[in-house]
C-alpha cells in the first residue's frame, strides 16, 4: 500500500514583527507526518508550507508625554577683564528632552548680560 504524505502542526518560524498595534509572523508546515511514499505511488501534501498570520493585534500603550525643561545657564565668561564688558549665557531644552509630544521649552536659548561694571 501506498503511504500518502500529512502535514505537521503548524508552527511558528518567527517572532510577531511588533509588540503591540499588529504585526504578522509566519507559521511553517512539513509534510513528515508521514512523509509520503513517492516511490510507491504515494501523494504528496496538498497547500502550502508556509503562512503568514496576524499577531500582538492589542492597542499600543499611550506613552505620557514629556514636557522639555531647560539645563542651568552657562556663561561665556566676560568678554573684556577690565572694564565694561559682556557675558552670553547659554542653556538647553534637554533636562529633559521633550518626548511624545510634550512641549518644547519656552523662551530663549541664549541672552547676553553687562559684566565688570
């Protein structure tokens, strides 16, 4: 008697391609169970032997947005040692950078001042 193939359990062959909001990842079959008997007349499995299927469909988590705040001013120095001179001070918006959608830091990023009077 002829030995017809069958096909295994699905399987997963890789990782869902996000961790949430839906990706896919794709599943594989083998025809070994049995593997069919060619030789005497057996048949071959019937469909594919790989499939793509939907995965982690669940809504992504909202991250809490970060409002930027401004670092401490640093200073220039003054411009002359004697004498009426001036001094740019410098910050950032990165303590904290603002993330998913917070506000970007209000106001000026340099500005100058008297210095030695």
């Amino acid at each position: 008697p002829s030995c017809h193939g069958q096909w295994t359990e699905w399987a997963p062959s890789s990782d869902c391609s996000v961790t949430c909001g839906g990706g896919t990842k794709t599943m594989t079959r083998t025809c070994t169970n049995p593997a069919p008997d060619l030789e005497n007349g057996g048949d071959p499995c019937e469909g594919d032997d790989t499939m793509t299927v939907p995965c982690n469909s669940e809504t992504c988590p909202l991250q809490e947005a970060i409002d930027g705040g401004w670092t401490p001013w640093t200073s220039s120095g003054c411009s002359v040692t004697c004498g009426q001179g001036t001094s740019t001070l410098t910050r950032t918006c990165s303590n904290p950078v603002p993330k998913h959608g917070g506000r970007h830091c209000e106001g000026d990023a340099e500005m100058t001042e008297m210095c030695n009077e």
